[in-house]
C-alpha cells in the first residue's frame, strides 16, 4: 500500500489578456480547445499514474501543490512544460517528468479551422497519506462550511469550460495604469462555488500587481451563477484556482 496520495485538480484554466497579438503565437483561448484522449478525467488518471513521489521529499515530510505550464502543439504534442509555481525541487523535476513523459496525442487546438499552439496550466498537489489528503479535501471548516476541492459532481459553468474562458477574457479590461507602466503576470485567483452556485471568497492567491489584481478579483466576483457541485447528491461549496495572465508585448 502506497503511503501517499496524489490529488489532481481540476485543469485550471489560464486566460491571457494580450494589448498585442503574441510574437509567437502561443493561445490561451481559442475556438476549438485541445483535447485529451479520454478528456481531463483521463488526463488526471494517466498523471496519477506515472507519478512517483520522491523518496527526498517523502523522508522529510515535503508536500505541495505544484503548479506546471506547457504547450500544446500544431500536432498535439505536449511541448515546453515549465514549472509556473514550484514547491520543491524535487516535486517540482518528478512533476515535469511526468508531464514530458505524457505520449498520447491531444486533438490540438483550433483558431478559424486551423490548428495552432496552445497553452495550459495544471495543478499536481503532493500529499504524503491518505489522512491528509482527506484533512485537505474539507480544510476550510467543518460540517455546512466545509469545502471540497474534489467531489462527485464537479460545478459547471454555463457552457463549460470554454465559455468560462470566454466570459472572463471578454470582461477583463487591462489596467491602463499597468500598460503605461508595462506591468504584466499571472494573477492567481481562488474562489468557492457556494451551494447555489453563486460565487464567494473570491481572493488572489498569488498576485502580481495592485491594479491587475483588482480586476482580476472584480471579474471572478461578478461570474454569473454555476450549477453547484455534489458529494453523494447533496450540494458542497467547491473551490477552484484560475490563473489568469497578463501580458503586453
């Protein structure tokens, strides 16, 4: 028996805000979203696989959720996968090995029917036993406040994923103190599905600026309401992270 426990959340889903087109035509959003064989589903289960918990990190308690870059290609291939947010050495090398070891081909992105370069961001938390994977499960409070990063019935924004990224991109306005000052990065947001899916305890978890973090925040705080997640058919707040990026060329 494994003495660890490896959580996976959900994709998360980065939006760039570009003042310019990108040089190098790498997209965040674009028509026809990749996609994995089998969807995320698959894709958490292929990850939970190959991954190896450093023996390291094991004997010294080290735990975390690092956060991994890459880009999907033309061909639907996994290119240049980076570490966005690292906790450890040595979670940080086993989560790029496992994302470069990764051999199925993606039905890759589209932009007016043709196939481009597209980024993503996914989220590989390090848990060191099944306890705290539990005690993190439902760490903020206890009982009706409890609240999920995994459930049953995830929340769904109208539309899916890619209308979620829609939406937000086209209510982003870019600071115009930070154009003028070339302030540019990626804001983390996180914030709870409530039960009736409205949207709560929107907060930055990792920040970039005062002014792109304020409209990151006003745009995750005025989403329009989710279909709320489920543990064993009742209703759970569940809480997401979305990063979104801020870039000026």
């Amino acid at each position: 028996m494994k003495n660890f426990v490896l959580i996976i959340l959900g994709l998360v889903l980065s939006i760039n805000v570009f003042a310019q087109n990108d040089k190098e035509n790498v997209f965040v959003i674009v028509e026809d979203m990749p996609v994995y064989p089998g969807g995320e589903e698959a894709l958490r289960n292929d990850i939970a696989t190959l991954v190896k918990y450093p023996v390291v990190a094991k004997e010294n308690g080290i735990q975390g959720k690092v956060y991994v870059s890459f880009v999907v290609n033309k061909e639907g291939k996994i290119e240049g996968a980076k570490i966005a947010r690292g906790v450890d050495p040595s979670l940080d090398k086993e989560a790029l090995r496992v994302m470069n070891a990764l051999d199925k081909t993606w039905k890759p992105g589209k932009q007016k029917g043709v196939a481009v370069k597209v980024s993503y961001t996914v989220p590989i938390n390090f848990a060191l036993d099944k306890e705290a994977a539990k005690e993190e499960k439902t760490s903020h409070g206890e009982g009706v406040n409890q609240v999920f990063f995994i459930v049953e019935d995830m929340p769904e924004f109208p539309g899916g994923d890619e209308a979620l990224r829609k939406h937000i991109a086209d209510s982003l306005d870019y600071p115009e103190i930070a154009r003028k000052n070339g302030i540019a990065g990626k804001v983390y947001v996180s914030f709870v599905i409530e039960k009736d899916g409205s949207v709560g305890d929107a907060k930055i978890a990792r920040g970039v600026d005062p002014s792109l973090d304020k409209e990151a925040l006003r745009v995750i705080k005025n989403l329009p309401l989710w279909k709320p997640g489920k543990q064993r058919g009742e209703p759970v707040r569940v809480q997401y992270t979305v990063p979104i990026n801020f870039a000026l060329n």
